[in-house]
C-alpha cells in the first residue's frame, strides 16, 4: 500500500499507537500526517505531527529516547497506524515506560 492511500481524517491526520517489539506493550499513542510517515519510513525512527505545537516531532530528539521502527503496519481499514518499535528509553513525557500507566474507574 501506499501512503495515499491511507484514510487521514479532515486534518490530514492518522492515528499512530506505538508498541514495544520486544514484549508487545503499548507505549504512546500519537499522530501522523503524510510527511511524518515519509520521515519515519526514510529515517527509521518515529516521526509525529504535534497537534498543539503544528510541528513535526522525531520521538527522542530531546530526550535520546528514540523509537527505532522494526515495522510500520496499518488497519483493516487503513485509518490507524502501528509502529512496532524498539525504544531507546521511556516512551512517556512523564519518565514512564508507557503512557497508558493510570487506570480508568
């Protein structure tokens, strides 16, 4: 598949969930836009679009926790993204090895 033939909602945006490759623990969830997809692909080491910032983020580039890619897989439905990765450190702005660390009640 190609990366135009991704379904990208009304922003240009895809949802990307980041999993551990080692024991397949769900690290981060984070968006991706066409650039950041091409980025991760050319680079191997996750690319996101930042929402709130309107710029592309390399997941490490400040905190050398990078996430190198082993694949970058997609849906059923072509609408999510999975990034299997091995992550240099915590994938967390927290320091936590996940972001999914709180539980709902």
């Amino acid at each position: 598949m190609n990366i135009e033939e991704l379904t990208f909602d009304s922003r240009g945006l895809i949802p990307c969930i980041v999993q551990d490759a080692a024991d397949g623990a769900v690290l981060m969830m984070a968006w991706m836009n066409a650039e950041s997809i091409k980025r991760t692909l050319e680079t191997g080491t996750t690319w996101f679009w930042s929402r709130s910032r309107q710029e592309f983020w390399n997941k490490g580039a400040t905190s050398g926790n990078f996430q190198h890619v082993v694949e970058l897989r997609y849906d059923c439905d072509a609408d999510c993204l999975l990034a299997v990765v091995n992550p240099d450190g915590p994938a967390c702005h927290t320091g936590a090895r996940s972001c999914f660390y709180r539980v709902l009640q």
